[in-house]
C-alpha cells in the first residue's frame, strides 16, 4: 500500500527539528505532507511551511480539528492555525517550491 500522506513533529528547535521534513521533500516532492506540534507560534509555522508542509495543525486542537486539518491537506489545500491567519499572510512563497531540481527526485 502506497502512502498518501505524512505527518511529522516539530518539537525540536531550530531548523535541525525540520531536516527529516526537508529530506522528505527531497524524496517524494508529490507526497502531501503535514506538521502536528504543540509549538504553533508564527515562526515555527513558517519553517514547516517553508521546509516543505503543506499544513500545520496544533496539537493543542480538538481530534475533529486535527483531522479536519489532515483531511484538508489530501485534499490538496494549505492549512495553518486559523488564530495566525494574519501573521501568515505576508508569508513569503514555501522554499519547498522553488527546491532546486536535484532536491525535486
């Protein structure tokens, strides 16, 4: 069975916490990938978007919330905390899309 997703933490700090999620990236650009961690600050949003997430869902989130999250992320859209709407905003464009093409395959 091929996987359709994947999800990842993000507890440890720094962009050392986001390298499996860069190296994931690198090896299957096509999988769907979300984040679900309790740090869901601005900042740690925009690594895991830029590492290559397409969603971040905080673990301090109902179970429905979380698996509407995952579900919305197969779906093909871009899910971040709804209370960061607007510090998310002005986010620059994922480096996850514009990785150079030996990272892509």
């Amino acid at each position: 069975m091929q996987r359709r997703s994947a999800a990842a933490g993000s507890e440890h700090a720094g962009a050392h916490g986001f390298s499996a999620l860069a190296h994931l990236r690198g090896l299957r650009p096509d999988l769907p990938v979300i984040v679900i961690s309790a740090m869901d600050d601005a900042h740690t949003v925009r690594q895991a978007m830029a590492f290559g997430a397409q969603g971040f869902v905080s673990k301090s989130g109902s179970a429905e919330a979380i698996g509407a999250g995952v579900r919305a992320v197969l779906n093909g859209e871009i899910v971040t905390p709804p209370h960061l709407a607007m510090a998310l905003s002005t986010m620059p464009t994922p480096v996850h899309w514009r990785l150079p093409v030996a990272w892509r395959s």
